[in-house]
C-alpha cells in the first residue's frame, strides 16, 4: 500500500505505544472537581452559575466570552463550593470552579444510552449549533472551537476534511483505542462534520503503526454504509499528526506560511474529536470526558491504563488511581512527550484537551548538558517546516528580529524535532519559542496597523 | 633590471593617484551634510551605546536630542547629570535636574528562604522559563535566577550571588540604564532613586500573593499586612494586591518601617553601620 | 525523587551526541588505520599515536589552563583530529614534526577560534598545511611501502603517482601521462601498493568505513559526491582534449588522498555548508580547485589547499543557500 507522508523533515523517535493493548476504562468519580475556564484556545470562558448553587451532570457552568471561546460543563452534580483562582499543570493561576461531587445525576435532555444513533441530521446549522452547545473543541492538542473550525469564513470552501488518526506522539494510545473501541462513533462523526462541511471528500488517515485500527475502520465503513469517507496510511513518522504535515501527506498541498488549513480547503478533526461530535450531535451529551493514557517509560506494563475521565478530575486523582507515581519516574508530562507540558503541579486538573500522564525516568527525559553546535546541520535536516534553527537561536541571541521574521521563525510549529535531534543538546526550541512569540507579536501589530490605516481610508 | 623598478613605481604611483581622484571626487559627490552639533553631543556622550536612553546607541541620541528643541525626554542616565549639562550648554537648551537612579532588586527570595519544588532543566534562561511555567518555587513572581539581568547589563553591575542564587547589583558600577528592568521577565528591578549617600528603603518583594500563600512559598515574602504603613509618618507607604510598595519621591529614609516588618521584606541598605547596630540593640 | 523535574517539551531526546558521532567517524576510519599499520609497518603505528596522544593532549592542556573551561577531550573530537592529521602525513615523519602538527591543529585552527564548533579550518588539515609548507623535506619523503605482512612492492620509487608526475612535467619535454599513469595499475592504486601519506594508500578501506558513516546517517553523501563528480567530469573533458598533458578521470579520483580529503575531511560538520544544496556548490568548488592545482599549479597534489580554501567561503555558502521552506515554495 502507498503510505503517505510529508515532504519535509521529520524524526522517527521510538514510538514506544506500551499501552496500546490497555482497553478503555471509566475512572470513577472524585470527591471534588475543580473545572478550569481555560480549556481552550481563546478567551477563557466566563462562570455562570454561583458558589452554593446544585449542578447536575451536563450543566452549563460557563459560558463562551467571545467568537473563540467555548462551553464549558459541569463534569459531575454535586454542589459549587468555590469559584476562583487555582493552579494550572504550570503552577500559573486560571479561574477555576470547584464542585463538591454529590453523585451523578445528569441534565435533562442527555442521551445516555449507547445504542448508536446513524441518521445524520440535514439542517447544517442545527449540527454546528448542537457542537457548539455542548462544548466540543479540537481535542488534538490545540482545543480550537470545533464549531468554529466547521463554520469557515464565507468565500473559502472546504474541500477535504481530514480525521487525524495519526497519533505520531510516541507513548499516547488515547485516540488510538478510540478508534479501535469506538469506530462507529467515530465514523458516525466524521460524517456529521461532512455535512456539516457540505459533504466535501473525508479522509481518515491513521499511522502504519496502527494496523487493527485501520482493520476496525474498514470494518465499520462496510457495516454502516457512510459515503464519501476513505482511509489513509501514513508512514511512521514525527510529526504525521501536525496539521500542516497532514495535509502536505494527504492532500500533497502546503498551507501557506501564516495561511489557515482552509486557505487550501482543508479542515483537519482529530478522531477523538469526531466522537465527541458524535455525541454532541446525535446525543446531545456535552464534552465532559475524554479519553487518557496513563504511560511511561518507568511504568510497568501492567500499570499502564487508558482512563475515560471527566474533565475537571485532578491529575493527582488519576495518578493516586492508577497507584501512584511509579518509581524512578523524573518528569510527569501532559501530553506527549514531544509536545506535551511538564506537570509542576499534580494538584491541577485535567482539562478537555488533556491525552496522557506521562511518567519519564531521569534517563528518558534528563538533558545533556549543552556544548557547543558543531554545525553538523541535523536540527535543519529535522524541521518539518524546512527552517534553520540554528540561525533562528543565533539570531535570537542577537536580538535581532528583521532577521528572525526573515528567516520565517513564524512558521515554527514548536514540534520540538530540533532539540529532539541536536547531538549537541543546544535548547534549541527554547530559545525559539519566546523568538517566535516576539515576532509573531510585530506581525499582528504591522497587521493591525495597516488595518486601522485602512479604515480610515 | 632597473626598468622593471622602475616601471613598477610608476605603474603603482599613477594607480595610486588616479583612485585618489577618484576616491575624492566620490566623496564629494555623495557627501551628507550634518549638523556638527550631532558630532559634538555624541563627542560628550559616554559611548556606551547602552540604549538606556531609548535610543539605539549614543548617536542616535545625539542626532534625536539635536533635532529636538528641548531637553525634555531625553536623558542619559549613565552620563547623569555632568553629561546633560555638557549637552545643554552646547545645544544652548535648558536643563532640568534629575535625581540619580539606581536598579534595585525586589527579591529576596533567596535558596534558603524560598525552598524548590521542582528541578528546572532547560535553556539556562528567565525569558524561557517564565514562558514556561510559574517557576521552581511556589513564588511565581520573584526572581527566576537564570541571570537574564545579568548578560543585558553592558556594564557588568549585576552578578549572580551564589548563596542566594539572586542578582546583586554593583553601586559603582551600574547607571540605571534600565537594561536589565527591559531584560527581566518578572519585572524584579526596579529603577528607584539612589538617595542620599546611597541610602534607600526598598520593598524587597513583588509577590501579589495572599499573605498565607506568600509566606508558604518564600519566608521572607511581604505578605501585605499592612503594618509598614501604619508606622510611616510621611504616607510613603502603599499596600495594593497583597503588596507594599514604597514611594520613594515620598520616603524620609526613618527605616521604621523596616523594623515593624514581619517577614524582613523591606531592605534599608548603605545606612551607617553604627546606626543600623544600635537598632539592632533595641 | 521528590522533586521532579520541569521543562519545555520535547521531552525525549535521540540517541545521538556530538561524542556517538566522532566515535561513528572513528570507527569508519578504523579500517584504513589498520591497512595503512598493515603496509607501512610499526613506524606508521607510531605516528598514529604520537599524533592522536598529542592532539587531545594540547586539548586538554588549553581547555583546562588558557580558557579555563571544563575540558572537551571527552567529546573525541581531538582524537579525530589525531587521527585524521596521521593519515594525511608520511609515514617516515618524525616524531616531533608530527607533534608540531598537532599542536598547531588543536591549538591554532581549533582552539584559539573557540574550540569545537567555532573553528574555520578544518584542523587536522590545517596541521598537514602547516607542516607542508613549514617541513617540506619531511612531507615530501614519500618511502615506498614496506608493510608488516611482507615484501612491500619496490617497483617503483618513492614518489607519489602525482608528484612524480609533476617532477616529469617539470622537467621538460612531453610527457606521454597516459604512458606514466598506467604505471601504476589502478589496482594497486585500491589495494594499497602505493607510495604517499597513509591515507592515500588503501581506497577499498577508505570508502568502506564511509559507507558505514552513510548507514549511520552520521553524513550526507552530497559533499563528497559533488567532488567526485566535479573531479570526473574536468579530468574528463581535459584529457579528451590533451591525453599527452592531462590524466584521466580514474587516476585523478584515485590518488592524492582524494578519497580520504572528500568523504573524511570535506565532510566534517564544523567547515562545512549546513544545507545539502550549500554542501554541493561547497563539493562542487573542492573538486575545481583540487583539479586547477593538479593541472596548473606547481604543488601535486592539491586536496588539503582545496578544502581549506573552501572552508573560508562556508560562511558565504550558508549565507546564499538556504533550506526549502514549508509553504513557500
């Protein structure tokens, strides 16, 4: 079979998927919640219901502060004892709200069942409305508004929508036992936001490493009869799974550099998003659970689980469920390891987009000290956007941003595949990332100055 | 023999002088007519080409200040006072004083005050790290003590202090170019007044924190409880978020203030030692 | 462990470090170590270890007293260095010639630019120049093989097939080069029988530890095919015009330490390009200097002057060849 790939770049670490045989099991629930505001990409959602008040599982408790926001729910009913500042995984403050779990009792008008509802509902406004409702947002990493992302701006049309199945982050399984136990739901789904798109063609492209996945799929493609939808392979390889890498791999198209995906009429859905569509949509079941990899290089296999929890449990929950913090483990990582965040506080709580618990040993996640570059070129060899990020780290050093901008530091899709392959241990994406924001920064002022010159015209 | 000497100087002195013909000629065509008072300022500037003054290098001040018709925004804090009023006399403006400044650290939170509770192990850098996350103590505000401050100094003032693990800023040294308050991605320094002799009041802490909180991650947090400001006679005082904060325009330098702090927030520094033994005794 | 530890992602990092890639050089350059101990016998075996013993010595020595830095002996770079410095010296070099060379290769081409990563030249070739033209009689004294596995071909003299060429064309009068390069069967020429420095003398042993660098990606085939490349088509197009004054493609690729200059030398990371498109104009420009100095310049051989002339546009090279973007094609 032909397996699709990017063009440029790219790091083929060890893919390390211990967990993959650990069948989804639902966590039970914690005595209390604390339900971030800040889960996704955009203005932080506003609270709207008061210290004291009962909520009930499904419960609108914050509502959307802006074009990019979303919904957030209550994860369980019980009652809200505080509403205010709390710790995030990085230690940093995010108003919060804490719900003392008093059972689960659910809001009306929640679909509970599992029987699997196929028929897909004509009016486009009624799908993005229900996504929109019940929070969903792209579960991938980014937690953009999936509502948002469905709904492109009037003049671009969609022309490929992409179910990313690829999970190129080595260790996490989350999506890939999505696809494996709940492939109907997912297919199901990413029907749905094909009509939502205006039936454009739907491809659902999965890593050559994930055969049973792609065995379930077909499977579940022949048994429900849903047009339009193809599979594709992709190589194993890091980062299959970035938005821009996908649609180069599937589409042999390059979004532009400060382009959107839509620019070349993609729109990429992670899988374990087209299940939360699914629900939103035919059970008008909020996203209040996700699915979770509790993984690592200390931990043993039998140890390792893949947890459906409600959003809003504590990381420490999880870890104290799932036994513990293993020994040996030097880091604990939300996320992948390539992209994920390390957790400085396990108090915080879980999020919509949060995909594993990572537990590193020192010899895994330690850094070599840094020497010096011996320009042997790797970090350029290894960037999948094709930048330079050794003349990216000297001229942040230098402080010099024309260069930075002209060496296209904007791109940067902070994949981390340079500091991943520098022999060196330069911290190299370290020093990137506060170059990139800076830039990024004087090219949204230069915009937003030309268009206030434009208006005045 | 001697034709080939000779043929080389001749050769080599009418190259010689047909470039410098050339050469003049170039420069006369592209000449740039200045105003020689720019060379004048910038001959008194300190040529640090720090920026400190907001400005790209001494130059560039010069050439702003020239075009300018007053003094008013424009100050070197390295050359101070003596340099402003060489630059006043012969641009012919008028000079305002200004009180010396000095960078001041607002942290001390050092190792042993402010226990970690993670281990940092990236790019060796404050920029990064407060990118990153609120740090490896429970402080998110105070010093992250990579030393940012410390390579943007072009005077070599500020070094790291081993034991404490804070920056320590050289008096004799440090001009209060504000490079290193522009380097600090918690907002640590502060440029205060340097006051008489070198003596001054100082809050030494930033942290916003709830006092209980405050106190729990560093020991010698302010806590914002207030008492500082009950003790000052001259209302230099001012407690806002959890935080006290010194007016320095305002303060008397009576240190009562440093005594009544809980917590040994408040920093009095160069006061005579004599004094500072007999506050110690009472 | 009650603290953990907390940075920025990645948090795995490949099994690569600038010592694993030295020590994958190394290993590649094993091969040719031992044929060239094989053939030219214990004195050769001497100064492989003068030469690699005083190379991390002078490392060491500066890093620890005159910069003052932890030391970087530890990354085996000087030991590379070492090595790469005796092969490209014959065999009959004494002792303290080749300490002189090493001194100058660590201490002034590597150390005084910074150490590791900052040099311009290439040390180990930067050390063969310096003696080259500070010993000329020692670089020069090309004995002809007598190896520890016995009987040595003594055919013909001890000159190198490039500079006894070059001694002939001196002299005077047509040379017929076709006549004098099949002297020297091609199949000596890669099975070590021939007279040069000790790197020059076995092109089989050379090009299989290279191969080995390939396998480990620890480098890009560009670099050393675009000066195979250039070399081929010049000597090709000079020799279809003269074949009486200018040799041939093969015997132009298979003498004068091209194989060892092109695939160990060009190819370190330090001088060279950081692109692949930089690393062929960079192939590209060795191969044109190497063939101008053979068929025009008064010194044979001309590969060490290539690459280190090279060295110096690098930072030119880098500057005009740039990476393919994403999305800006």
């Amino acid at each position: 079979m032909n397996k699709l790939s990017f063009s440029i770049g790219g790091v083929h670490p060890d893919d390390c998927k211990i967990s993959r045989n650990c069948s989804i099991e639902e966590l039970p629930l914690p005595g209390v919640m604390h339900v971030s505001m800040a889960q996704h990409l955009g203005a932080p959602a506003t609270p709207v219901v008061a210290v004291g008040d009962r909520v009930r599982t499904g419960q609108v408790i914050g509502e959307p502060a802006g074009f990019i926001s979303a919904f957030v729910h209550s994860p369980a009913s019980g009652t809200v004892k505080s509403i205010g500042p709390g710790k995030d995984l990085s230690g940093r403050m995010v108003t919060h709200i804490d719900i003392a779990v008093e059972g689960d009792e659910w809001a009306e008008g929640i679909d509970r069942s599992s029987t699997l509802v196929t028929e897909i509902p004509e009016d486009r406004t009624f799908i993005l409305e229900r996504i929109r409702a019940n929070g969903v947002v792209g579960l991938g990493g980014a937690t953009f508004p999936t509502h948002v992302k469905l709904n492109p701006a009037p003049g671009s049309k969609a022309e490929c929508l992409i179910i990313n199945g690829a999970e190129c982050e080595p260790y996490l399984t989350s999506d890939f036992r999505v696809l494996v136990e709940r492939t109907r739901e997912v297919v199901v789904g990413a029907t749905i936001m094909r009509r939502a798109l205006g039936d454009c063609r739907t491809v659902i492209a999965v890593e050559e490493n994930k055969p049973e996945a792609i065995m379930s799929l077909r499977a579940a493609m022949g048994e429900l009869h849903m047009e339009g939808l193809e599979i594709a392979v992709l190589r194993k390889k890091y980062p299959q799974g970035g938005e821009k890498q996908l649609i180069d791999a599937v589409m042999h198209r390059q979004v532009k550099s400060g382009g959107l995906p839509i620019s070349v009429g993609a729109v990429v859905q992670n899988v374990s998003t087209a299940l939360a569509v699914y629900e939103a949509v035919q059970k008008n079941r909020p996203l209040i659970s996700n699915v979770l990899t509790v993984t690592g290089d200390c931990l043993p296999v039998e140890r390792q689980h893949n947890y459906l929890f409600r959003i809003g449990m504590p990381l420490s929950y999880i870890a104290e469920y799932a036994g513990g913090v293993p020994e040996g483990a030097a880091k604990i990582v939300s996320g992948g390891p390539m992209m994920g965040r390390a957790v400085s506080e396990m108090e915080a709580s879980t999020v919509k987009g949060s995909s594993s618990l990572l537990y590193l040993s020192e010899k895994a996640t330690r850094r070599a000290p840094e020497s010096n570059c011996i320009r042997c070129g790797r970090c350029a060899s290894a960037c999948p956007m094709g930048l330079e990020p050794f003349l990216l780290v000297r001229l942040a050093k230098a402080g010099d941003a024309a260069g930075l901008e002209a060496a296209s530091v904007q791109d940067c899709i902070e994949c981390g595949c340079c500091l991943y392959s520098c022999p060196a241990a330069v911290p190299l994406l370290d020093h990137i990332r506060p170059a990139k924001g800076q830039v990024m920064g004087i090219i949204r002022a230069r915009a937003a100055a030309a268009k206030a010159a434009d208006d005045k015209k | 023999m001697n034709s080939i000497v000779l043929w080389t100087v001749v050769i080599l002195s009418s190259l010689g002088l047909v470039l410098a013909v050339v050469l003049y000629l170039v420069a006369r065509r592209f000449k740039v007519e200045e105003d020689p008072r720019i060379d004048r300022v910038e001959a008194v500037m300190p040529g640090a080409n720090c920026g400190g003054c907001g400005y790209a290098g001494c130059r560039a001040f010069a050439e702003a200040a020239v075009k300018d018709t007053t003094l008013d925004g424009h100050y070197c804090p390295v050359g101070g006072t003596p340099v402003m009023k060489q630059v006043a006399d012969i641009l012919g403006y008028e000079l305002k004083e200004q009180a010396p400044m000095i960078a001041v650290v607002r942290c001390n939170g050092s190792c042993e005050a402010r226990p970690k509770v993670n281990e940092y192990d990236g790019a060796k850098s404050c920029r990064v790290v407060s990118a990153l996350y609120a740090g490896e103590t429970l402080c998110q505000y105070g010093c992250v003590g990579c030393g940012d401050c410390v390579s943007a100094c072009p005077f070599g003032a500020i070094s790291m202090d081993a034991g404490t693990g804070l920056p320590v800023v050289d008096e004799r040294k440090c001009t209060a170019c504000g490079s290193c308050v522009k380097a600090c991605p918690k907002g640590v320094i502060e440029l205060r007044a340097k006051g008489p002799r070198g003596m001054r009041v100082y809050v030494s802490c930033i942290s916003r924190d709830k006092g209980a909180v405050a106190r729990k991650a560093c020991q010698s947090a302010c806590i914002g409880c207030g008492k500082c400001r009950k003790v000052c006679a001259a209302e230099a005082i001012r407690i806002e978020d959890n935080l006290s904060y010194i007016d320095f325009t305002k303060c008397r330098l009576c240190k009562k203030c440093v005594a009544e702090c809980p917590t040994g927030a408040i920093h009095a520094v160069n006061f005579p030692v004599l004094k500072k033994k007999e506050a110690e005794g009472e | 462990m009650d603290r953990f530890i907390v940075s920025p992602s990645p948090h795995i990092h490949a099994p690569v470090s600038t010592r694993s890639l030295m020590r994958d050089v190394l290993i590649a350059l094993a091969p040719a170590v031992v044929v060239s101990c094989l053939f030219y016998g214990w004195s050769e075996l001497l100064v492989i270890a003068v030469s690699v013993v005083s190379c991390v010595l002078v490392e060491w020595a500066l890093t620890r007293y005159v910069l003052r830095r932890p030391s970087t002996v530890g990354d085996l770079s000087a030991a590379l260095t070492g090595v790469l410095l005796a092969l490209n010296l014959p065999v009959s070099t004494p002792w303290w010639v080749v300490f002189v060379g090493a001194l100058f290769a660590i201490g002034v081409a590597k150390i005084t630019f910074g150490g590791l990563g900052q040099n311009i030249f290439n040390p180990a070739i930067a050390g063969r120049v310096f003696l080259l033209v500070s010993f000329p009689s020692y670089m020069t004294d090309w004995t002809a093989p007598q190896g520890l596995i016995g009987g040595g071909p003594d055919a013909f003299s001890g000159a190198t097939p490039l500079s006894a060429l070059k001694e002939q064309l001196a002299g005077g009068a047509a040379v017929d080069v076709s006549a004098l390069a099949s002297q020297y069967s091609y199949r000596s020429v890669l099975f070590a029988n021939l007279g040069g420095s000790a790197g020059e003398v076995c092109a089989v042993a050379l090009l299989v530890g290279f191969v080995y660098l390939l396998c480990r990606k620890v480098v890009k085939i560009w670099i050393p095919l675009s000066i195979f490349a250039t070399v081929a088509v010049i000597s090709l197009v000079f020799s279809s015009i003269d074949p009486v004054r200018f040799t041939g493609p093969l015997f132009n690729l298979l003498t004068g330490g091209l194989i060892l200059g092109a695939c160990y030398m060009a190819t370190d990371y330090v001088t060279s390009p950081m692109t692949s498109l930089g690393g062929i104009v960079y192939g590209v420009g060795i191969g044109l200097i190497v063939m101008m100095i053979r068929y025009f310049g008064s010194y044979p051989e001309g590969v060490s002057f290539a690459i280190l002339v090279m060295n110096m546009a690098v930072p030119l090279i880098d500057r005009g060849f740039h990476s393919r973007k994403f999305g800006r094609a």
